[in-house]
C-alpha cells in the first residue's frame, strides 16, 4: 500500500521542464518566410502587414492588396539582407521558430502616426520632425507561441536596437485594460515596456500610455 502511494504522488507531480529560448534580430537578418510565418494567412496581422502606420495620405487598406502591404513590409524590413544597414523591426525565434515581431524605428517615419494619431501628442510638447526619437508601433506574437516571454524579449531588444542606433529616446503606446479584443494587444501592455525599463509619461485616453526611456 505505501509503495502505490508513492507511486501515485510521484504520477501527480509537476515535470519540470526545460525553459524555452527566446532570440532576437533585426529584421533584416531574418528571412522573409520567417516574417510572414509571424503574421499568418489569417487575422488582422496577414491584413495589415503592419501598414496601419504606413499608409500615406490620401491611402487606405482598400485601396491596395495584400500582397502591396507584404511587399512594402519586405521593402521597409529589407528581410533577407543581412549585410544592409536597415533600421527596422525585429523578428523573435522561440526555440529557432520564428515567433514575435517589433516594429520600431524612428518615429518620423511613422506617417499615420504623425498626421492622423492623437496618441502620442495629446497634452505633450513634442517636435512631430524630431528623428532621434525612435517609436514601438506594434508588438506582436504569433498564436501557439504567447505567454512565453516573447514580447517581454521584443520590449527589451527594442531598448537596445534604438539606444545602439542613435537614438535619445524610445517611446511607446500601450494599451491599458485586459477588455480588449486580440487585434487591439499590437500596441502591447504597459507591463511590458515597464520591464524594459520605460516609464509612463503621459496618459491620453483612458485606453493608452505613453511610455519613454531616455538615453
């Protein structure tokens, strides 16, 4: 009897496991089939190709396929060309899986966020030409690989990618409450930039936070 209960308490108890490993690069060091692995076939991510902040004036998502956003994500990414100096996005790998997206990179080149997005302007005074201020416009994981520190690492590379690139400071917009749908979680939450070490600067809707970490 003693050694079945043994038996049974070793049964229910918990396995550990062996941590998963998150790693980070510049986009362009990653292939382009690894960035739209990220974005999928499906969802508001394969729609946008992280365009919303893109679109010139006068433009709009109906206005140009799909395949137009991919491209220009392909163009802005310089994806495949490691030996280019781009200065946008990073791409995550869990285990070696692509996994996570960034979008950060100088705030002027944001042009929907500089005409259009009251967000990081409301009750600030901010230089709308200023580029040596650098931007976290989306943050996203892939399904099937959330909840394992993949934004958390994102966040942090974000900090390094932009102080190593000249930048005075990073700024992002998160949003603040878990009511949300899954499409709104692209700006990413206010827990994660705080862990890589911004701070709140600004509140300008009940929704969204401004956070900055200046170099």
């Amino acid at each position: 009897m003693a050694a079945a209960a043994t038996s049974s308490s070793l049964h229910n108890r918990a396995v550990p496991t062996t941590p998963r490993s998150v790693s980070v690069v510049p986009a362009n060091e990653a292939t382009c089939e690894d960035l739209q692995t990220i974005f999928g076939t499906r969802g508001s991510a394969s729609r946008c190709q992280c365009q919303r902040y893109k679109l010139r004036r006068r433009e709009s998502f109906g206005s140009f396929p799909v395949e137009e956003r991919a491209h220009r994500l392909r163009d802005q990414t310089e994806c495949g060309h490691p030996q280019s100096e781009a200065t946008s996005g990073l791409v995550a790998y869990l285990d070696g899986e692509p996994a996570g997206w960034c979008a950060v990179e100088p705030r002027t080149r944001y042009e929907g966020l500089l005409r259009n997005n009251r967000v990081p302007w409301t009750g600030r005074a901010e230089d709308k030409a200023d580029d040596s201020v650098w931007a976290v416009t989306c943050l996203f994981t892939r399904p099937g690989f959330r909840k394992q520190g993949v934004s958390r690492a994102l966040a942090r590379a974000a900090v390094d990618f932009a102080r190593e690139r000249g930048a005075c400071a990073l700024e992002a917009y998160p949003i603040t409450t878990t009511d949300v749908i899954a499409e709104e979680l692209h700006v990413g939450t206010p827990g994660v930039f705080a862990r890589a070490g911004l701070s709140e600067v600004a509140r300008p809707t009940l929704r969204r936070v401004v956070m900055r970490i200046d170099f």
